[in-house]
C-alpha cells in the first residue's frame, strides 16, 4: 500500500520510490501529502504566528537573522516551505516528536531537530526552546499537518532511499555540474542571490549538514534536481555529481554545538 503510493507520488518524475525514505520506520503510518490552503491559516495570534513561521522557513536570512550564519533558506532543502515529498516535508514531522535521533543517540525534541538545522545547514546558532520564533516555526508546522494523526507522518517524509552505487566518480560529477547544474549554481558553486543557492563556499552549509554527506545530497538531487526536470538524472550520476559538490570546501560545523 505504501510503496503503491509512493509511487503514484513519483510516477510524474519516473523514480520508483521506497516506502522507508528518509528516517521513515516501517512501523509509521504515513498518510497522502495535501497541503492546506493558505486561506485556511487562522486569524488571530496563532494565524500570526503560523505566518511568521512560514516567512522563517521561507526566509530564514531575513526572518532569523541572528541565528542564520550563511545565506541558506530552508526551503532551499525544504523545497516550497516544506510542502514537497523526497524534498524534506514539513508536514507529518510535529506528529512524531519526540523522536528517537540515531545520530545523537537519544530521543530529541522538535525543538533539537530543528536546531540541528540551525546549527548545521544554516552554519548558524541554536534558538532558545520557548523563543517566538522557534514557537512559530511549530505553528506552521502543525498547520501544515492539519488532519494528520499523531504518531502518523506523510509519504515522502524526508528524502528517497536510494541503493549507493558500487563505484562513485567525482570526476565524471564535474562533468555532469558543468553540464546539468552549473547554469544555476555557478560554475564556482555560489549560486546566484535570490536564484539559487550556494552548494560550497563561505555561505553555504557546513560540514555537518546531512546535505554535505554524499547520500542525502544524492537522494535529494535524484528526486528534485535540477528543478526544470527532476528524476531525469540516473542514480550513479546522483551519487557522482554530489561526490563532486561534496569535494569543494565549506565551513566547518562548530563542536560546541555537539549535543545537537
Ligand atoms: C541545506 C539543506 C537544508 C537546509 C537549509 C535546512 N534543512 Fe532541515 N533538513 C535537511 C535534511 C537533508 C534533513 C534530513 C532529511 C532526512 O534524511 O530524512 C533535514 C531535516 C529536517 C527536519 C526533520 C524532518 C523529519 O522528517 O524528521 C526538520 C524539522 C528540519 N529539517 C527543519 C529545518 C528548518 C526549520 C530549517 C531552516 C531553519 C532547515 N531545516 C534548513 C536539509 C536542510
Ligand atoms: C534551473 C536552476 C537549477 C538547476 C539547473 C539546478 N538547480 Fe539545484 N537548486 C536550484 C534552486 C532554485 C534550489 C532551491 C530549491 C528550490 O527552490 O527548488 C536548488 C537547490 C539545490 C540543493 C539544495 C540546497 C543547497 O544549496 O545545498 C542542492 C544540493 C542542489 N540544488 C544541487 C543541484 C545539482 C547537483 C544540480 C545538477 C544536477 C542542480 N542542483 C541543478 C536551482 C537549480
């Protein structure tokens, strides 16, 4: 039933979908991805708040800058404010925590995940528990899983499970860049402001982000780049192109921050 889902969720982009992507356990429901109507945000102060959520994880430099340390969005990765499956999805993410995390080894709060983000892919500082702005990012992403049962996520949690090729080539991946990504990103990997995204360099995630180790940002290209059409690069060259990105230089993750 999952995997039937998965997909029709993917048959538009050809790749045959794992219903374990992500950090997915085989014993979460998961449900269809619908994502509420804006109009269907609330008045008042929660609709305020589920606002400026959005406006952070739409555009973190600007809405948390003292708490940003590169110019990554989230939804650079969390593509469209997190409404996209195999791109991370905000939704169906709230209804799981707290939640077991295999890389600190213990169960960890929605406020330690996305700190872990903060820390990590915004090369930044974490954001105090209570603060407005980490209670708004929760609101947009209860709003955003309105109509989700707890304990249950949505297909297309967190990235596709991909089988890591036998042999991965970062010379073949600099070729595949140049060809498939460079228009976009630069040849010099800075991205263009307010266009694209660095995938290297002083501004981009550093090296503790799950988006600078080879299979996530390999999973992640296979099913969303490059945007104009997604699913058309094979597995092997997923793996090789991120092999390349993954060789340049880019800050390092801060050890102080270690228990996120
Ligand atoms: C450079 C890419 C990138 C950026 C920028 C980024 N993230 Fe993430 N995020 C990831 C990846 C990769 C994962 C792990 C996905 C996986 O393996 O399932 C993740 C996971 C998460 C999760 C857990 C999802 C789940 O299903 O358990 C949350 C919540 C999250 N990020 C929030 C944020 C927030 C909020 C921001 C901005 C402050 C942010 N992220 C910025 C790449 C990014
Ligand atoms: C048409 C422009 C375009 C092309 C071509 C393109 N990208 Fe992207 N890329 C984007 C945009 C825009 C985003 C931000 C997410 C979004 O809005 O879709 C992004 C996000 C990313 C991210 C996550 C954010 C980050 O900075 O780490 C990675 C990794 C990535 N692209 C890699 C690639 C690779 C590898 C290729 C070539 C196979 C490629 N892209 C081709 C425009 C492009």
């Amino acid at each position: 039933m999952l995997a039937a889902l998965s997909s029709i969720a993917l048959s538009r982009k050809g790749i045959q979908a794992s219903p374990s992507a992500g950090q997915q356990s085989a014993k979460v429901r998961a449900v269809p991805l619908r994502i509420p109507p804006a109009s269907s945000i609330p008045s008042g102060p929660v609709g305020e708040l589920v606002r400026l959520g959005k406006n952070i994880i739409t555009d973190t430099p600007k809405y948390a800058a003292a708490y940003t340390g590169n110019s990554m969005k989230c939804s650079d990765c969390h593509i469209g404010g997190g409404t996209m499956a195999f791109a991370s999805p905000l939704a169906g993410v709230t209804t799981l925590f707290p939640w077991y995390s295999p890389r600190a080894k213990r169960v960890i709060t929605i406020q330690e995940r996305l700190n872990e983000c903060f820390v990590r892919s915004e090369n930044g500082k974490p954001l105090p528990d209570s603060s407005r702005d980490m209670i708004a990012m929760i609101a947009y992403m209860n709003w955003l899983s309105r109509g989700i049962p707890m304990g249950s996520t949505v297909v297309g949690r967190g990235l596709l499970h991909l089988r890591a090729p036998s042999h991965v080539d970062p010379k073949a991946g600099k070729r595949i860049y140049a060809k498939k990504c460079s228009m976009c990103h630069q040849p010099n990997g800075q991205g263009i402001s307010g266009v694209s995204p660095p995938l290297w360099g002083p501004h981009s995630v550093n090296d503790g982000a799950g988006m600078a180790k080879v299979p996530k940002m390999a999973a992640f290209v296979k099913a969303n780049m490059p945007p104009t059409n997604p699913g058309s690069l094979t597995v092997q060259e997923a793996f090789d192109v991120a092999a390349y990105v993954d060789s340049q230089p880019r800050p390092h993750y801060n050890k102080v921050y270690d228990n996120y």
